[in-house]
C-alpha cells in the first residue's frame, strides 16, 4: 500500500494540493468498500495539512446528516439538513467557507476548538446528496478559495471514479 508523501520543503497550498491530488488518485480504489475510501481520505488531508483540525464526512440517509470516517475528536453524531454549516451545505448543495464558525448563524458546536471551517457537499452523479466533507481548523480564516477549488476537485474525482 501506498503512502501519502507530501515533501515538507513544498510550502505553496496549491502545490500541495496538487500533489495530494495525484496521490488520491492512486490510493483511492472504486473496488474498496466506500467507508475505506473516505476513511484514507480524511487520513489523508489531516496528514496533509497541519491546518486541519478535524475532517470527516457527515453521510445523508435520505433524512438527516450522520457522522461517517473522521479524523479528530469526538464530533456530533447527527446534523439535520438546513442546520449548521454542515446542515446548510447539504441543503443548498453548495461549498461555504467561514472563516470564523462564532458569526455563522445557528452554528453547531461539535469542538470548541474549532475556529474556522469549511464544507462541501458530495452530490452524486444522479443530483442526489450523498453527503459532505467538513473540514475545521483550531485558527481563525484557515479556509480560502484554494481550498475550496481542489477540494471540490477532490470531492468531483470521488463521486465520478470512486463512489459507486
């Protein structure tokens, strides 16, 4: 099995990205249960980024949001759709950045240590919400449109190659 291997002189977020990128593309397997794919995933981004304090799906049962692979502590175990960062990513089926999770209306405190997120939703080929990606950082603005633009990549390669 492979390792992820990002070099720590690579200090550009986007080289970094793209460099992870190419290596999900190896690690990630469509024959692998779901669950190990999105669990050497969250791996992978916490190991990448030392930003990243927590990183976990949050998987949607055609009812409300429930914890799936993370990396982090203990985090909440279910989100309804519409509440919360996760919550409304999933509702609105867009990516939201926020740079500083205390002004985000009706935001879910799941780790007080948790400063500044971002979320993505996962929609499946079909328009259906599979679920998000959330990803939460201890400091404050850790999140920008580089981010957001590979992790949407990442998010596009695993519902196009990955997910069944």
């Amino acid at each position: 099995m492979k390792e992820i291997d990002i070099p720590e002189d690579i200090t550009s977020l986007e080289e970094k990205y793209k460099l992870l990128i190419k290596q999900l593309k190896e690690l990630l397997n469509r024959n692998d249960h779901e669950l190990s794919n999105l669990s050497i995933l969250t791996s992978a981004l916490k190991q990448t980024f030392s930003k990243i304090s927590w990183v976990g799906f949050y998987l949607y049962d055609k009812e409300k949001l429930f914890l799936g692979p993370f990396q982090g502590k203990v985090a909440c175990t279910t989100i309804e759709i519409g509440k919360g960062v996760c919550g409304t990513a999933a509702s609105k089926k867009e990516t939201i950045v926020v740079p500083d999770v205390a002004k985000f209306p009706g935001h879910i405190t799941c780790d007080s240590d948790s400063k500044s997120e971002i979320v993505l939703p996962i929609i499946s080929k079909d328009d259906e919400l599979f679920g998000v990606l959330d990803l939460d950082s201890s400091e404050y603005n850790s999140f920008n449109e580089t981010d957001k633009i590979y992790l949407e990549e990442i998010c596009k390669f695993l519902v196009e190659e990955i997910l069944t």
